[in-house]
C-alpha cells in the first residue's frame, strides 16, 4: 500500500516539523459543513490502516452501520483510484484492525470511552494505535471534555484526530490564526489543519505544528472526489 | 375509511409471567368477546382463550402468536398475542410486523426486567408506539412509580403516568385519572361495572403533582395545550390530543395501571389504546414492488385500491389450515379471486373468517388494516396475496440457506407418522426451516437457522403432534471449494466383455468469482459429440454435492471442456459421466480444494456495563468484534463469529451477564476455516469413511 501513503492526506504532515501527529497528541481537521471532513478523517484512519496499525473510529453521530459504508464506499474509491488487486486480503485487513464504538442518543461519556477502550485492551487484546474522533461538537463540549480525551491519549498512547465544524459567519480568530470553535483549544491540539475549498480541489492548510512556526508551504491539495494528494 | 380510524390492531408485549395472557383474557371479557373468566394456570383446566397451543397451557406463557378481534366503544380491536421470548424469532417478527400499536405489559413488582427491555427494543426496530400497563399493582411489594422511573431510566421513554393508584398492594381498590381528575373503581364479580368519584382526599396532592407532570410533558406536543396551561383553562380533549400526538410520534410513553387478575384498570387502558394508538391510517407500510427490482412502495391503505395482504401466520385446525392474514391495502371478499405473488397461482377465497382465539366467526367482506383469517388456502406463511392487478411483496423474496442440521429419529412406532405430519407443517410456516432424508443413512434431517431455532421445532413436535423424537448432535453447514485452477484428462474405457464403454474428457476446473457453477464447452472438431455434453455437465454437477475433502456440497466453481474423444460404438452418455466423474477425481484435490465454514452475523444485546464481558465471549469464539453502540443504558455489540463457534451461546451468555442479555445471528457468508479445524474435519471425515467402508 506504499502508493496510498503517498497520495493520502496525512501527506500535509510530512511538511510538518515531527512528521507526524505523534502519540500521545491529538490532531483536529477543521472545516465548514460538507466540505469533508469525515471523508479525510477515514482516509487518515485508512492511512493507519494500511500501515497494519490498529485503529478505534469513535462516532458520536452515527450508528455502526453508517460508518462501514461510509469506509465501503472509500474503500471501493481507492482500490480503484489505485488499482488494489489484492482487494479481499486488504480488505480483511482493515476490517481486523478496526473498531467502530458508537455513543448514540448523546451517551458519550469519557468515562465510558476510557472503560471501553480498557475493554478492548484487556478482554480482547485490540491495543488501539490511533483514535477517529467523529461528529463531536466543538461548539457545545466543555473544554474538560477535551482535557479527558488528551488525557486518554497519553493513557493509551494513542494519536487521536477529531472533525471540527467551522461557520462562514463565524469568523472569530485568535492571535495565534487559530479560528473558531479551536481559538480556544489550540493549547491541547498538537496538530491543527484547515480543509478549504478551492475551485481547483481541497486545500489542506496546517494551522498549527506542534508548537513551532508553520512553514508557508505546509499544504497539499486534495483532488475533491478521491481526497487523495494531486500531483504537483 | 371512518371505519379505518376506528380500527387498531394491537400486540400485547411483556415479560413472561408479568401477566399479559390474563390481561388478554380480561379485555376479551369486557369487551363480550367471552362469557367466563379463566386463569392462565388455572385449576379448571380451561385455561386463558388467547393460549391455543397446547405448550402454551402447559407453561403459562404464549408462544404463538394467535389474532383475535374484540370491539371497545365503536373501535374495532384485533389483539395479536405477540410471543415474549427471544428465542422465536420468525413468530416475533412476523407479528410485529401487522402491528401498529402495542401495550408494553410490566410487573408493578419486577418491573423493567431483561425480558421487558428485549421485547421494547424490538419494539423500537418496528418504529411501533405503545402504551405502558404496570400490571399486578395489587401485589406484595407492588409500585407502579418505581416502575415509571424504570422506563424512563432503564429504557429510555418519555414515560408519563396516566393514573395513579388508590391504594397498593393489598388496599388497591381503583385508580386516579390524571385527565378527567376523578378516581375510577371496578365493580361487580368481575369488575365489569365502572364506578367513577372524586378523588378521595389524601390522594389529592399526589394527584395534582402528578398531573402537573402529564401537563409539562404533554405540552411538548401541543402549542395549544400550553397556551391554554398558561391561561389555566385545560381541557381533557387538548391533553388527549397532545398524549396521542406524543404517543404516536413515540416520544411520550403513556402509563397505565392495575391489576388485570383483580380486573381493576382494564377499561381505561381500553380506551387508552383507541385513544393514543393509532389506526392503519396512521402507520406507514411498504411492500416490494417485483416489477421494480423490489423498489419500495408506499401503501395506501385504501379499501378501493388494489389488494395487498400477508399471510403472517398458519395455524392447523380440525377443519384444514387456516392462513391469518393482514390487509395493507384494498379488500377481501368471499368468492374473490387471489393471486399468490409467490408462486402466481390463483385462490379462490372459500370461507372468510374473524378470529376469536381458536374460535371463529364467518364474515363476507375485511377492508385494508383488518386482521382476517382464510380458510383452506394452500400457502406458506409470510406469502402475500393481491388480487392480480399489482405484482407487489411484503417481504423479501429471499430466503437464506440453513447453516445447521440434525438427524432426528422417531423414538416410537406412533411417533413416525406424526414426525412427518410435523414436518410438513413446520415447513409450510418457516421458510428458513427445511427437512429431507439422507439417501445413505435413511435418517431424517432438519436444518434451519441456528441450534434453538431446531430445538423449538423439535418441542413443538412433542406437545403438538405428540411426536417423540431423539436428536443427533448438531452438525454445521460446511461448505468446500477449490482455490485454484488443476487441468484434467480421463479416459473411461471398458471394452472388455459386454458392450464397451469409451468417454475421454480434457479441460480444468477453476475457482469462479461468485461461487456459482459453471459449465463451458469449448469442445472443437467434433472430439466429443453434441450429444453427449448433457451427461458430462450433469456429472460435474453431482459430483459437486459431495466434496471428496470432507464430503460436504462444493461451492460452485468453472468446469471447461476443451478435448476428448469418442468410440463409434462404445461411447455413451454413461461412458462420458463415468469419464466426467473420473476426471473430477482426478482434478479436484489437484485444484487445492479448501473448507469453508459459515460465519454468523452476530448482534448482543446487553446492558453497558457487561459490554466488556460479552466481548470477551465473543472473541474466546473465534469472533471477530466489528462495533459496539452504546445507546445510553444499552450496548449493542455487533460480531462475526463462525457458527460451529456458537452452540451454546445462549447459556453462557446469560450466566456472564445476569440474564440480561440476548442476542441474534443470522448467516452471513461462507469463509475459509482455520486449518486446525480444517484438519479436525478431515479427519473426522476420514474416520467415517474407513467406518463406511467397514
């Protein structure tokens, strides 16, 4: 899958002064609705994938089975943007290394997340490498919320990358460029990237890099069918 | 149509023994339907009238799911008596599917048990809205208050108490209506005479507080409702109004109470249920249009279109068998003409009649939304009728291949004839059921979909058709198939004595994409005659339903013919199968054939905090973990895990979580078994052969 991993997303961060998000670390993608976001969020969770990691997608929006094909559909997308042969290995692949965990009906607790993830952990020996944090709104979580979760992530040693809803009239920013709902978080996020479209496909944009100063020419840009890098 | 608003069909769910048979029993009393009140277990034998099967009367609890019509101030009831347990799951589902209300029995003692939450969860999968009934109110330890607490906590509904109680336990003696704001009792030998008051004194504060609670959940339903609480002038119509419209968007759960073996508060739940359910207007249904490539359609429930109806359940009488039907749309009249979508033949419509439990009542006309029954039809359950004008569905078409067998051997000579009575039956009911008889052995198989749907089966014949049988051990559905291409070239020849047989067959075999078989001749220059390809196919079929791995069906695969050759006089087409056989044998092992086992859809069910503990369980069985969803109080841990895996799930799973629990499986696909059962099976098979051979 060496092919994938030079065309996905993630690819911004080769850019970026770690190379990489980093366990420990959480990651955010912020963008307006419909732009995306959960698109490059399963391609940063294919990108683990292929590399064999394991991979925990927690959805607080949708059930399980929404989520799977939404993967269905970009799996199918990429096996033929890049020509995957060997499909049905790959895909067991995927499938073994991840786990979906659903907290519907506003049940998201951290509490409940930290047990669960223990659960994976001991009873059945799935020691997650990287978490997908979808559908969580910036807008109406406390910020001890997203102090449990960095604190998960240092717990289990895991990178955790989250969605982010920006508004167009909302255009609030802070003196470090971070914008809202994050100009108030950006302490806890290691990683902040900004998806933008453009009429020619989707600019990812670091905002933030693990503390040191973004280069200018930290973004790639994304071709908006296949949300995978275009050549330069 | 007035008449369609005036018809409600209904399920009466419950936790087995939180009453819901004599509940039945009481509403079939007051509303005429029976002239005598009889106990579920009790002492004269009778027994309760929605209990017609025998297994039923025995235990005190209802499996079957027997339709009865009643009439309650100018409404038209039919009561679906829905099965509680888990286990059944087709009789369940089929009849939750002609629901479009149901009353959620509960115990005023146990409460929300495990069984109440499974029954509500179906519930929520059919998007059925209902009312709650804490029945037993006049028992020991009895509190309806706990129990709406319950629900709201333990199962997540809007729940609002619609009553309260005048007295508890050993004193309840009526309840307090919290819309008209009078205390309700029952009189006479049989409470059949409502006696309204005042609220008696005491119970005046409660009362009002609670009502205060109905108002503020009410008034999310109805602006006008709160306009009028503003300015203090609530009516009882407005509160009823916003209750129904809560109650059939399911986001208020109505709670009534009493005690149906004390017949206290069993009338105003009859009229709760015309009140807050809804009629067959106001549910969606849907049938598959065929025409379509099943698209979906949207019915009307229009006497004047055409008809729609489905046969949801079978029963045997004395008399022949009785289909009970669900009108979705259209009518059914005596003498029509019927088409069945399944296999296009057409019915003539004999006798239609209403049921009354196991009794009957002739009719000549049912309209769309009726619950009617036919008889003499000849029909497999889950069969839908229209009158020829519309080639729709009511369900899927298909029909998943069992994944389990088991020989059963009749343990008696008066056993073998009711066995294959039974059979015959259960068959035509299930679809997913079959039975047949091993040419080898003699024995008689039954498959189905799992080791407690056969076990219910094998129940069933003992107490309905008297038919003792002894079981086999459950034997899995495997399957082989072969992994790669392997070329064959077989020469059949026996010309020695006798008329000669000559048949020589080239080509390969090879895997084929989705599994189905598949026969190509590319036979060129005549090396093997036309006519006997037939008999070179067929033979490549047959030896297809025994693997020569572990003697199993094999999955389909590609067969090419591309050479051969022919004797003038001594090839025939039993030469040539001879030769297709021998060159089966010859190319199969070559073509690295391997076992696949079927893999189940696995879904548990389970109270969040054994999420932990179940997904231990499910990975100790070679399981393979996809999602969990946790809804608040529930979990739901959805799996894949190899059927062999599974016997005896059920138990362990109750012990690891209380009880509180359950789950369901259905197949899902055929995968390649891990070699140390691969080779277990091979093994086994080689075992059986060598003994064979013996």
């Amino acid at each position: 899958m060496k092919d994938f991993i030079k065309v996905s997303p993630l690819k911004v961060l080769e850019k970026s002064s770690q190379k990489g998000l980093g366990r420990g670390n959480l990651g955010v993608l912020m963008a307006r609705a419909g732009v995306g976001k959960t698109a490059c969020l399963i391609h940063i969770a294919f990108d683990k994938l292929f590399r064999k990691e394991k991979l925990v997608h927690v959805s607080l929006e949708d059930v399980p089975e929404k989520i799977t094909s939404y993967y269905n559909v970009i799996f199918y997308d990429l096996v033929k943007a890049l020509n995957i042969e060997d499909e049905h290995e790959v895909r067991m692949l995927f499938e073994r290394n991840r786990m979906i965990l659903a907290y519907l009906q506003q049940s998201f607790e951290i509490k409940r997340l930290r047990e669960n993830l223990k659960n994976l952990v001991e009873k059945i020996d799935f020691v997650p490498d990287a978490l997908i944090v979808d559908g969580l709104d910036f807008e109406k979580a406390e910020r001890n919320v997203f102090e449990g979760f960095k604190e998960i992530a240092e717990q289990f040693r895991v990178e955790m990358w989250f969605s982010a809803r920006t508004h167009r009239h909302i255009t609030d920013v802070n003196e470090r460029g971070i914008p809202y709902p994050c100009h108030e978080l950006d302490d806890l996020f290691n990683i902040i990237i900004q998806l933008q479209p453009t009429q020619s496909g989707i600019v990812l944009k670091l905002l933030k890099d693990h503390g040191v100063e973004v280069s200018p020419e930290a973004s790639v840009k994304l071709d908006p069918n296949t949300f995978l890098v275009m050549s330069e | 149509m007035d008449d369609i608003q005036k018809l409600r069909n209904i399920g009466i769910s419950a936790h087995i023994d939180s009453g819901k048979t004599t509940l039945t029993e009481r509403i079939l009393y007051y509303t005429q339907r029976i002239f005598a009140i009889h106990e579920v277990k009790g002492k004269d034998g009778v027994g309760a009238k929605m209990d017609s099967m025998e297994l039923e009367k025995e235990r005190g609890i209802t499996i079957s799911s027997a339709a009865t019509h009643c009439e309650w101030d100018d409404h038209k009831i039919n009561v679906i008596d829905t099965p509680g347990h888990v286990d059944f799951t087709i009789e369940v589902e089929r009849s939750l599917r002609v629901l479009d209300g149901s009353i959620l029995v509960l115990c005023a003692v146990g409460g929300v048990q495990s069984q109440s939450m499974t029954v509500d969860r179906q519930m929520n999968r059919y998007r059925v809205p209902r009312l709650a009934f804490v029945n037993k109110c006049d028992r020991s330890g009895a509190n309806p208050y706990r129990v709406v607490n319950q629900l709201r906590e333990r199962l997540n509904h809007n729940a609002v108490l619609m009553q309260i109680p005048v007295g508890l336990e050993g004193d309840f003696s009526g309840v307090v209506d919290l819309v008209s704001m009078k205390a309700v009792y029952f009189d006479g030998e049989y409470g059949e005479i409502v006696r309204t008051e005042e609220i008696p004194s005491p119970l005046l504060d409660e009362a009002n507080a609670r009502r205060e609670e109905l108002l503020d959940a009410a008034s999310m339903f109805s602006d006008a409702l709160t306009e009028a609480i503003l300015e203090e002038r609530v009516s009882e119509g407005l509160i009823s109004q916003a209750v129904r419209k809560g109650s059939l968007l399911r986001q208020l759960t109505p709670v009534f109470i009493g005690s149906a073996y004390k017949n206290i508060g069993v009338q105003p739940l009859l009229d709760a249920v015309n009140q807050y359910l809804p009629s067959p207007t106001e549910v969606e249904n849907f049938a598959l249009n065929l025409d379509q490539g099943q698209a979906e359609v949207k019915l009307s429930s229009n006497p004047d279109d055409p008809l729609v109806a489905l046969a949801f359940k079978l029963e045997v009488t004395r008399y022949g068998q009785l289909t009970h039907l669900r009108i979705y749309q259209g009518s059914i009249g005596k003498g029509d003409d019927l088409i069945n979508v399944r296999d296009r033949k057409k019915i003539k419509v004999g006798r239609l009649v209403r049921m009354h439990a196991d009794e009957m009542e002739d009719i000549t006309r049912a309209v769309a939304g009726d619950i009617v029954a036919l008889f003499g039809v000849d029909c497999f359950s889950g069969d839908t009728f229209t009158d020829g004008r519309l080639n729709y569905s009511m369900s899927s078409i298909f029909v998943p291949e069992p994944v389990i067998s088991l020989t059963i051997s009749p343990a008696d000579h008066k056993s073998q004839t009711n066995v294959s009575k039974a059979l015959n039956r259960f068959v035509k009911e299930d679809p997913t059921f079959r039975s047949h008889v091993d040419q080898e052995s003699g024995e008689t198989i039954i498959s189905g979909m799992g080791e407690l749907h056969l076990e219910i089966y094998v129940e069933r014949m003992k107490r309905e058709f008297g038919a003792d049988v002894m079981t086999g051990i459950p034997q899995v559905a495997y399957r082989e198939a072969i992994s790669r291409r392997a070329e064959f070239d077989y020469l059949h020849k026996k010309q020695t004595g006798g008329s000669g047989q000559y048949g020589r067959v080239g080509g390969y075999m090879e895997p084929s994409d989705d599994n189905v078989y598949e026969f190509v001749n590319q036979v060129k220059g005549g090396a093997i005659p036309t006519e006997f390809m037939p008999a070179v196919d067929k033979a490549f079929q047959s030896c297809l339903k025994e693997g020569l791995l572990i003697g199993f069906p094999v999955l389909g695969m590609r067969v090419v013919v591309n050479d051969g050759q022919f004797h003038a006089v001594d090839s025939s087409e039993r030469a040539f199968n001879y030769a297709a056989i021998g060159a089966f044998k010859q190319s199969y092992l070559k073509a690295k054939p391997v076992i696949l086992e079927p893999v189940m859809k696995v879904s548990v069910e389970c109270p969040s905090e054994f999420q932990g503990n179940v997904m231990a369980s499910i990975n100790q069985r070679r399981g393979l973990i996809v999602s969990s969803a946790e809804d608040g109080v529930f979990t739901t841990v959805e799996a894949e895990v190899p059927l062999a895996e599974m016997f005896g799930y059920a138990t362990t799973l109750r012990s690891l979580t209380q009880g509180k629990a359950e789950f369901t499986m259905e197949f899902s696909r055929y995968s390649k078994a891990p070699a140390a059962v691969a080779e277990e099976l091979k093994a086994e098979f080689r075992d059986r052969v060598k003994k064979g051979k013996k």
